[in-house]
C-alpha cells in the first residue's frame, strides 16, 4: 500500500470536525504506487482479483503521473466540509496540505513525505502565512502526517493491493456473481498490521464497488465498518485513464467521505511548494 498504515480510531477530531476513519500504510513510504502491471505476476485467485482492480482503475496510467491533486471532506444531513486539500509532487515527495484552523485561520504544510521519521515529515508548517516553530511546528507536522497517510488511502487503495508487506486472500463466502471479495492483512509493517480491509470487486467493471474494515484499535468483536466507493472520476494521464471513487458512502449511517477535487495535473501552480498562503482554493 501507499502510505503509511495508521489506524486512526473510528472517530477522529480534525479541526473540530469528528469523522469515520482508517488508513493504511507499506514498509515503505516513498511512492503510493506498485509496479507497473507487466512486472506482476498473479499467483493465487486472490492476486488474479487484485491484478484485475489494478487494471480497471489504472494503475500504468498511475504509475507515470508526476502530481496528484485532491480534496479530503466529510458529508452529513448537515451540509459538506473540506477537512484538507491535498497537491503531490510524486517524483520528489514534495507535498502541500492546507486545511483550517478556524473560521480565518488556515494551516499551510510544505512537506516532503518520503521518509518520515518517528511519524513526522521533513518541512515547515505556517499558520497565516507564519512559520511554525518548536513544539507547534513539531505537532502540525504530525498532524500532517496522519492527514497524508489517512487521506489518500481513501483515494488510493485500489492501487495498492501489491504493496509491500501485503497479504491477500481470496473470501469465496462473501464472493457472489457480482462481487469477488479479497481480504488485506499485513505484514509487521506500518503501525497497526492488526488491520484488516474487505475489497468488494466487480465482476463486471473490475472496480472497487465497496470496501470493509476492521481497524486493529477495535474490539475484536466489533462488526467490520463497510462503505460503498461512488462517483467514480476518469482522469487523462500520459499512458491512460485513472479511475478514482470520489464519494465513498458509510453504510447504515448517514455519512460519506468525499475525496474530491480530483486531477492528475502536467505540472503544478507556481509556487506549489514555497508559497506559504492558502492557493489550493475550491470545494
């Protein structure tokens, strides 16, 4: 998988703002993304299922897009919000994350997301424009850690089934005619391999339709949380389409997350990742 696994609690306080969430994370944390499909060589059904997600969402059209840019949000009966936005120099790691720290107040993290030690990166954090020092840079830079390792798994899991430390299963009891279904496990890599995530893939289209997880940091007798993966975007890349869920849709509860905003742009705004103001605007 991408980015780094960590299990954020079923409910997390951002901003003020409680919401579902899980993350999850490789040995690594360079690149959220595998190898090309040409070097994979499915071995089990579980892999030919995997093999066959990667495709239907991309991933050689992934795998060669130099910058990804997304919105992170919550929707209730309430209204939607932006929790954070999101743009990715994926050949260099350099990242910039902006997201609110109050009705006029915003937080602006220059970051490089290769590499991270004791779950911080490398970079500086401004609040309105000022440089954040001590203790307060040390906590943004934490907080924009878990936002990157949290916010793209909800955008990128389908193209992280071959990530390192990985483990696929086939599940022919939940599997139908319109679904085959694989079980993610983990090695001992990322912070909780306790994890555990359900993949429901069509049959039909190969996509991502729903996914179900259980979190390491839930009783062992809690019922897997499941969301629907909607709204599903076709973005160009130079060696084809990307296809990323924007809406993912909670499951007897009134909620979705939204991953939204989304673009694989050539290349990005000037002063992408030195501008210390808010430019990521748009809902």
């Amino acid at each position: 998988m991408t980015c780094v696994r960590s299990s954020l609690l079923a409910t997390l306080l951002v901003g003020g703002l409680l919401w579902a969430g899980c993350a999850s994370d490789s040995a690594s944390n360079s690149e959220p993304t595998v190898s090309p499909t040409d070097t994979i060589a499915p071995e089990t059904r579980a892999d030919s299922v995997a093999y066959r997600l990667l495709q239907a969402h991309g991933i050689d059209a992934w795998a060669s897009s130099p910058y990804l840019r997304f919105n992170f949000g919550i929707e209730t009966p309430g209204g939607a919000q932006t929790i954070a936005r999101h743009l990715w120099n994926r050949n260099t790691g350099a990242y910039r994350m902006e997201w609110s720290a109050g009705p006029d107040s915003s937080y602006v993290a220059l970051v490089n997301v290769r590499d991270p030690q004791e779950g911080r990166l490398g970079g500086t954090v401004y609040l309105n424009g000022s440089e954040l020092t001590g203790a307060a840079a040390e906590t943004a830079r934490e907080e924009a850690y878990g936002r990157f390792v949290n916010d793209t798994y909800w955008l990128l899991a389908p193209l992280k089934a071959f990530d390192p430390g990985v483990n696929r299963t086939y599940v022919p009891d939940s599997s139908t005619a319109e679904h085959d279904v694989i079980q993610l496990t983990f090695d001992d890599v990322g912070r909780t391999p306790g994890d555990r995530y359900w993949l429901y893939v069509s049959t039909e289209t190969g996509r991502l339709d729903r996914w179900a997880y259980h979190l390491q940091g839930m009783p062992e007798d809690a019922p897997p949380q499941f969301y629907d993966w909607t709204q599903y975007r076709e973005l160009s890349g130079a060696d084809g389409t990307v296809r990323l869920a924007s809406r993912k849709e909670a499951i007897g509860a009134e909620q979705a997350l939204l991953t939204n905003q989304l673009a694989l742009p050539e290349s990005p705004p000037e002063g992408a990742f030195s501008n210390p103001e808010p430019m990521l605007g748009g809902e």
